[in-house]
C-alpha cells in the first residue's frame, strides 16, 4: 500500500485498518520510502480480496486524521 503526499509534515504517522469479514481488521503501517519523504508505504500488500473498505489513519504531533476510503478492483481483474 502507498500514500504519496503533498508536503512533508515532520515526524508524521501513517496506518491503514481494513475491514475484513468476520469483524476482522488488517492493519498496514506505512512508513516513509527510502530516498523520498514524500511517500509512505507498507512493507507487504494488503492482503487478498482487494476490494475492501479501510481507514487511513494520519498522525502528526498532537494531531490525528482519520479519513475513509473504499478500494474497488478494476473490472475483469483475475486472480
């Protein structure tokens, strides 16, 4: 998973939670690239289906984000 940002926000947190079946959550923490602040990303893929809803979690400071999103697998995409 990879968030690309607009402006480096100094010591900023990022963490993605997905909504699994079963009242699951899959947990991705992104951490900054090597060689470009300016993009955060997992360690691994989320993990299969990858059509899910999530939340990304944003940190910096004192402050906290929450944002929610949904991801959709491209029509005809086969496994």
């Amino acid at each position: 998973m990879r968030l690309r940002v607009s402006r480096h926000a100094e010591g900023m947190r990022a963490r993605v939670d997905i909504a699994r079946g079963g009242g699951q959550v899959e947990t991705l923490e992104l951490r900054p690239a090597a060689g470009n602040h300016h993009r955060l990303e997992s360690a691994v893929a989320p993990a299969e289906p990858h059509a899910f809803d999530a939340k990304l979690w944003l940190v910096a400071g004192s402050d906290t984000e929450e944002l929610s999103f949904s991801m959709i697998e491209p029509q005809g995409h086969q496994h």
